[in-house]
C-alpha cells in the first residue's frame, strides 16, 4: 500500500466513525470538569474550615514565599494532594477508556471480516454500545501498558532533570560556551529519544489492541515492529506530525486578523474556539486511525514501500 493510500484509508477510516469526534469532546469537557474541581474543592474546604489560620485565600498571590511556614506548606500539601490525586486518577482512567473504545471500534472496522461474520455478514456500523465494550475490554490492559511506558519513562525523565541541572550549573559558573556545546549535543539526543519513546508508545497500544495482546507482550512486540519498519514508521509519524502542525498554523492565521477588532473579534474567536477544538481531536483521531491503517498493512498486508 502506497503513501497516498494509507493516508486516504486513515482519512475514510476517520470519516466513517465521526460519532468518536464528538463523544471524545464530552470527553474533553469532563476531563476539565474533573480538573476544575479537583482544584475547587480543597480551596473551598481550606477556606471554609479556615485551615490556614489567618491566611486569606485572596491574599494568595501578594503573598511572598517566604511568609509561608512550613505548617503552611505541610496545610496545603494535606488539602491539595489528595484531591489532586484523585483528580490526576481519574482524568487518566477516562482518558485511556476512550484510548481503548477509539482503538476498539477501529480495529472492528480493518479486521470487520470475524466481525462481520458474528453480525450475520451485515456491515459494520458505528454503535455507542460497541464503544463502550471496547472501552471495557480494552481499559486495564491499556492501564497495565501505561504503567510500563511511564516506569520506562523515569530514567529519561531523570536524565532530562540531570541534563537540566548541568545546564544551570554551567550557566552559574560562567563556563557559557561548554554550556551551549552540551545543551544543542545532548539536547538533541533527548529530542531523539524522545522521538522513539513516542513512536514506540503509540505502535505499543496499536498491537495490544490489534493483536489482542497483554500491556508486556505489547511491549515486546511493538519494538520488534519498530525494528523491522522504523524509517517507514518513523516518516509516516513526523509526516501526520507536521499535518496536524500546519492546520493548526493555518487556522491560527485565520484567527490573527480577528484579534485586531474589539468586541466583534472576541465574539468570533469564541465562536472559532469549539471549531478549533474540534478540528484538534479530529486531527488526533486521523493520526491514529493512519497509524493502526499502516500497521495492518505492514502485518497483514502486501509491504510495499511508500510512493507517490
């Protein structure tokens, strides 16, 4: 399969279950809900029970750091994380259920031939009920992947901490032209393996998926993946990259002219800003129904390389 033809299936593929658009905005919307609260509640609570003794919450942002006690600190650690936490869990349980129902119903669609067999040979059709099993189906193993991709993430993480510190430390001790020689080197090689990680991710939860894998062997098979067709993967990925880049860009220039009128323009704008958010997840929905197109194809297809 061609370029031109990965791109066009992933465009059709996205087009045919422009339903999973809008149910990922509810989404979106609730995400910030649950953020928005998990921020709300402890103010109010440290407010109301007037936890800080004297402190006012107006107060906050004239206040200096160093008026802060550490029974201030410790208060506010004891009101914020909990809440937080439970905020930050459940922002991630709904994000990776909706990873898993986009994931399900378009892996039924590239694979609808058993499918289609166990509905009576009828095609298939978007379904919310079938969404929501995928999402069921599919949630603590994309969990359990999570998991490893961010225990896999610390030691670059705590490279990029190292590499930051040295930096500064650089900086600090005026040695400016060492300084720049390992921020643009190892900088670059963070780029690179950031790069990978992405990449790896990404291939990493189309095979659980696709394969109908656990979070470990999801693992093991998506660097296999990437072993046998980086170049093709890694181009394929920085190419719906740079779409996504350049549509974003254009509709930002579209909206430049209307910052310049007073209250037309912010009237616009708001108007524009659900369009934009739309064309965001419809961008993020294409990327990665492209990508799960372009691993059939590499699987269970004819490997042809890219052409135009």
């Amino acid at each position: 399969m061609s370029l031109s033809e990965i791109l066009t299936n992933g465009f059709r593929l996205t087009n045919r279950y422009w339903q999973l658009v809008f149910i990922h905005l509810g989404g979106v919307f609730l995400l910030f809900i649950i953020l928005f609260f998990s921020f709300l509640i402890p103010l109010v609570a440290g407010g109301y029970q007037n936890l800080l003794r004297d402190f006012e919450w107006g107060d906050l942002l004239e206040t200096r750091f160093e008026e802060f006690s550490i029974e201030d600190f410790a208060t506010l650690l004891l009101i914020f994380l909990p809440s937080l936490f439970l905020g930050i869990t459940l922002s991630l349980c709904l994000y990776i259920f909706l990873s898993g129902g986009v994931k399900g119903i378009y892996k039924d669609d590239l694979l609808q031939v058993g499918v289609q067999s166990a509905l009576g040979g009828e095609p298939l059709r978007f379904s919310f009920s079938r969404f929501i099993q995928n999402g069921k189906v599919y949630f603590w193993r994309i969990a359990g992947i999570w998991t490893l991709l961010g225990l896999l993430l610390l030691p670059l993480l705590l490279f990029f901490g190292l590499y930051i510190g040295g930096i500064v430390w650089m900086f600090k001790e005026e040695k400016v032209g060492e300084a720049l020689l390992i921020l643009f080197s190892l900088g670059f090689l963070l780029l690179l393996l950031s790069f990978f990680f992405t990449l790896f991710a990404h291939f990493s939860n189309i095979i659980l998926v696709m394969e109908n894998r656990g979070a470990g062997s999801a693992l093991r098979e998506g660097f296999r993946f990437l072993k046998s067709h980086f170049g093709s993967s890694a181009g394929l990925y920085i190419l719906l990259v740079l779409i996504q880049l350049g549509i974003g860009f254009a509709f930002s220039i579209f909206q430049f002219p209307f910052s310049f009128i007073p209250i037309l323009g912010t009237l616009i704008y708001l108007f524009l800003l659900p369009l934009q958010t739309l064309l965001s997840i419809y961008l993020t929905l294409f990327l990665t129904a492209t990508l799960m197109v372009f691993y059939k194809d590499r699987t269970r297809g004819e490997t042809v390389e890219f052409q135009l």
